[in-house]
C-alpha cells in the first residue's frame, strides 16, 4: 500500500506534444466531460436497498436545501408545511421558489438544469408533465442515464448500521451493484452513543452505556460484521464544530479503541465531516443544521497519534479550508476532499480548489456531490465542472508562462488522478 498518495503515479508523464495556451480551456473541457469520475460521498442508494433511495421530482424539488429557501419566501410555517403531503410540499416550493420568484439560487438552478437536461418544460405552471415523465422512468435504465448525463462511472453511498429501515435490508442481503460502493456511516454509535448502545445490544453485542466490560471488543466485533456484511470503501462520521480529539468522552474512546483499530486490520479509511452545527432550527428538520468553525488540533492529533490509519476529511466552515491545507501539507495519511454541503456554492469552490491545487497540487479530491436524490448528481456536476475547468485551465497557462507546457495525455491524468485514482488508491479500489 503506497504511504502517500503520489508515489505511483511518477511513471505516468512523457510529453507528448505540448497543448497551446489558447487551446487549453477547450482541452481540459473536452478530457474532463470524458473523466470517469467516482462521486466519493452520495446519499443515494442502490436497488436493492428498495425505497431508501430517493428519485424524481417530488424529491427533487422538497430536497433540504429548497425547503431553507422556501421559509425564506413563504408565510407557510414549517409545522404547517410538514402536513402537506411530498405532492402538496412540492406543489408549494414549485410555485414559490420558481414561479413566484426567479430560480437563481445554486439549489434551484439546480432543478432547472435537471428539467433542461431530460427536456422538460423549465417555465412549466405547474409539476404535472413532470410528474409524468418520472414516472414513466424504470429504476435501473434511469439510473444509468442518469450517470451518463452527469458524467459519473459510480458513487458512494451513506449506510447507517443503526437506521431501523435500512439495517434489516441489509441483514437480508442485498444484491451488489458495482455502480453503488457502501460505507459504514457511525454517527449514531459514535455522536449518539448514549442514545443508541441499546440498539446495538439489541443486535446481540455485550455493550453498555458506559463503555464497561467487554464492550469496547464487542463494538469491534459490531464493526467487524457490518464490514462483512457491507464491504464498505470506508468508515465515516460527521462531527460538530465542537469537536475535540482526544476528549473524555464515549466518542473519543471508541474512535481510538474500536474504529481506527478496525480500520487498520480491515486497511480502510476513516473520513470525517467536522464542523456541523446539528439542528439550530429542529423546526425544519433536514435543512435545520448550520455550520461552525472547528478546532482543527482534534485532526493534528488524530494524524499524529494514528499514522498507520488514513483519513479522509472534509471540513464545513470556510474559515477551516486554509488550515486544512496546511494539515495536509504535514500529514501523508491525510486526504482532504470536496466542497461539503454549504460550501458546494461555486463562489466558495473556485476559491478552496484554487488554494487546494497551489498548496497540494493534485493530492487531494477536488468534489463529491453529496446527492439525496438522484438526479441531482447531474446538476452538482454540470456545477462542478464548469466552476472548475477554468480554473484548471489557467493552472496550465500559468505553468506553461512558467516555462512548462503540458500534453493532452498529462491533463487527463491529472482529471483522472484528482477525480478517481487519488480515491482509488485511498481506499483500494
Ligand atoms: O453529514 C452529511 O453527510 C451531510 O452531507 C448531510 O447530513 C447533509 O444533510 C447534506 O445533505 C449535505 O449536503
Ligand atoms: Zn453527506
């Protein structure tokens, strides 16, 4: 297992002819619509684990990120919103956010693009065609014209071992799809531990609310047969902004004790979300969380004190990013990734990925989408891509200006390495 990522990729370069500074734009456009991304963290789901997975305009349209908005436009109070049915929900945000108000947010833009890419009316006054034509859509053709129109080969999924509907999905195994790579989710065991120890004891584990007795190897054995059972990429939890490591607390100790141990025998990561304030608003439930600047010493000290165990991290708050970069400038086990959910605005990701390629150069993982529904991986990409060829564009000016020109083959290499190989090699695929 190479230490640090860079290591195989030396033997790759060789110029061929070099790529005129005019013409890069246009050359990085053409290799990154062609870059066979892997979308590292999604909320999506494969078939076989049934109605988790969300899909279609009504999920389109009521997606978390919308409903924030809409308490900004509409009288509605979220208690009454919450008894209107999807239809009725989608049926409100529809007119209030796209036809009472004009789309420009980044959410719902979004949706314009997702109408615009399957040619359906953006102006509509209301749902129904849509409505129509998801619902003529067979689940697993959609899916692969979804990927196509995205760009994606495949994603990463978000599996709760704690979550009462998916769990048992899971005990009764469900069938692979090589397009739907899992991960073992701990926020329940590892934020919640107090509320949950019951559920795990209720799978059959010997474990107590304080940590006594056998329970630290038996959290080790619940994570060993949900590996069996899951086979995911990596382990992973979001934190909030108060993070510390270490602390005294449950959390602490089962990180150090139970997770990173397992992650070394199994050889998988352990990416970590820091800096979410959980629920400032409960009033709007999913889009009630806020953000927070964190202490990012918890992630010095879990590089240092666990250099046998890789970590993928990505942080909330805006104010973290430079910090980060710095962090992964020392530590070779750490892999910063994406511009994480209030951060996926293209403001904010042309400024991390400019810094992030000027201080790390092409060791990190640029984006994930973070979809909860389906078709939004079309949109988050379209985004991601048109935000970030420019930019990588000018990287190679610059470089050339320097002194150093690059061929066709190097750029898609680099898309290659910074979109899929740096998260292959990361976590073995
Ligand atoms: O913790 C996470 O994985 C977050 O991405 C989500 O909880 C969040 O609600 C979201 O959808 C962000 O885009
Ligand atoms: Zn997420």
């Amino acid at each position: 297992m190479p230490s640090t990522i860079l290591e195989e990729t030396k033997g790759q370069s060789g110029l061929e002819s070099a790529v005129p500074s005019d013409q890069l734009r246009k050359i990085v456009e053409e290799e990154f619509q062609k870059t066979p991304i892997i979308d590292m963290h999604t909320h999506l789901f494969m078939p076989s684990l049934g109605k988790l997975g969300l899909w279609g305009i009504d999920e389109l349209i009521t997606y978390h990120y919308l409903e924030a908005e809409l308490f900004r436009f509409s009288s509605v109070k979220p208690d009454q919103y919450w008894k209107l049915s999807k239809q009725q929900q989608a049926d409100l945000i529809w007119r209030t956010l796209f036809q009472e108000n004009t789309p420009v947010s980044e959410s719902t833009r979004g949706v314009i693009a997702v109408l615009n890419a399957f040619g359906l009316n953006t102006t509509a006054k209301d749902l129904t065609e849509a409505r129509q034509f998801f619902n003529s859509q067979q689940l697993e053709p959609h899916i692969s014209k979804v990927f196509e129109l995205a760009g994606i080969t495949s994603v990463v999924m978000t599996n709760d071992p704690l979550d009462p509907q998916e769990a048992p999905l899971w005990q009764n195994n469900p069938a692979p799809n090589k397009q739907f790579h899992a991960v073992l989710r701990l926020d329940r065991v590892l934020n919640k531990w107090a509320d949950n120890w019951q559920t795990l004891a209720n799978q059959g584990y010997k474990v107590s609310a304080d940590l006594s007795g056998n329970t630290i190897s038996e959290v080790r054995r619940f994570l060993s047969e949900w590996c069996d059972r899951m086979r995911p990429v990596y382990m992973a939890c979001s934190l909030p902004d108060t993070f510390m490591f270490p602390e005294d607390s449950a959390r602490s100790r089962l990180i150090a004790e139970a997770v990173l141990p397992t992650g070394r025998e199994r050889n998988i990561p352990l990416s970590v979300m820091i800096g979410v304030r959980y629920q400032v608003n409960p009033a709007i439930k999913l889009a009630g969380d806020g953000v927070g600047k964190t202490d990012l010493r918890a992630v010095e000290h879990l590089c240092v004190q666990f250099p046998d165990n890789r970590f993928l991290i990505s942080v909330l708050s805006r104010e973290n990013q430079h910090e980060l970069c710095v962090y992964s400038r020392k530590f070779g086990n750490l892999l910063p990734f994406g511009c994480w959910w209030f951060l996926n605005n293209p403001s904010i990701v042309e400024e991390m990925t400019r810094e992030r390629i000027e201080m790390l150069g092409n060791s990190f993982i640029p984006q994930h989408s973070d979809a909860r529904v389906l078709e939004q991986v079309i949109y988050k990409w379209k985004n991601t891509r048109r935000t970030m060829t420019p930019l990588f564009a000018e990287t190679y000016r610059v470089l050339s200006e320097d002194g150093r020109p690059v061929s066709r083959a190097e750029i898609r290499r680099d898309l290659d390495q910074l979109f899929r190989t740096n998260f292959e090699r990361w976590v073995n695929l």
